[in-house]
C-alpha cells in the first residue's frame, strides 16, 4: 500500500511540474523596433585584420565559383573565399556584373581567413 501511495505521489508531482513548464506566457513586445538604416560596410582589407566570428557586411561582386557552397568575392580592396549555404540564395540568380551585400562573420583559420554568409542581398 505504501509503494502505491508513493507511486501516487511522485507521479502528481511529475505530471504537475511538467504542467507548470508549457504555461503560456504574454510577450512584452510585439513587432518591430527602430532600424538607424545605418550599417557598415567592410572591405575585404579590413576583413583580413578582424577576429574569429566578428559579423561583417560587405559590398562587391562574386566573380567565380571555387567548389560546392564557396566562391570567390571581391571588392576594389581584394579579394576573398566566401561560403554561401544553397538556402541563402534565396532564389536570387547572381551573375559575375551584379553588385552585392552579403552579410555575414568572419572564419578566421590557422591559414587563411574565409566568410561564412548568412544572407545575400543583391543590388
């Protein structure tokens, strides 16, 4: 009878706190905010001195693909390796000539530096 009443118990207070975990709860803020409109483009250049997973915003063209997801950027500083995943194309077709924003963090190896693109904005 005691092993009962225990099981009783233990099970009331899992099935309680997990109850206590789902509650919904009202969000403080609805929608947007302010966006300055302000942002800073990098040159390749100044990516070459920045940190691992600093996040980046650059401007310039993709002039050749080197492989499966990385291709070759440039901007009037240089050029670098990005790796833009298939997703964030997000149906754009980009050719040589087009103009882009591709945002973005710094991959900062032993070797080389490289950005990993989450975002491409074509212009």
């Amino acid at each position: 009878m005691k092993k009962i009443s225990l099981i009783a118990i233990l099970s009331t207070i899992v099935i309680a706190s997990a109850n206590a975990e789902f509650q919904a709860t009202t969000p403080t803020k609805t929608g947007g905010g302010f966006v300055s409109g302000a942002e800073t483009i990098s040159t390749i250049k100044q990516v070459m001195e920045m940190r691992d997973d600093v996040p980046v915003i650059v401007k310039g063209n993709i002039v050749q693909r080197m492989g499966d997801e990385t291709y070759l950027f440039e901007d009037a500083t240089g050029s670098i390796t990005v790796e833009i995943d298939d997703d964030e194309w997000r149906g754009q077709s980009i050719t040589p000539s087009d103009t882009v924003k591709l945002y973005g963090e710094v991959d900062r190896g032993i070797f080389k530096t490289e950005l990993d693109i989450n975002y491409v904005e074509k212009l």
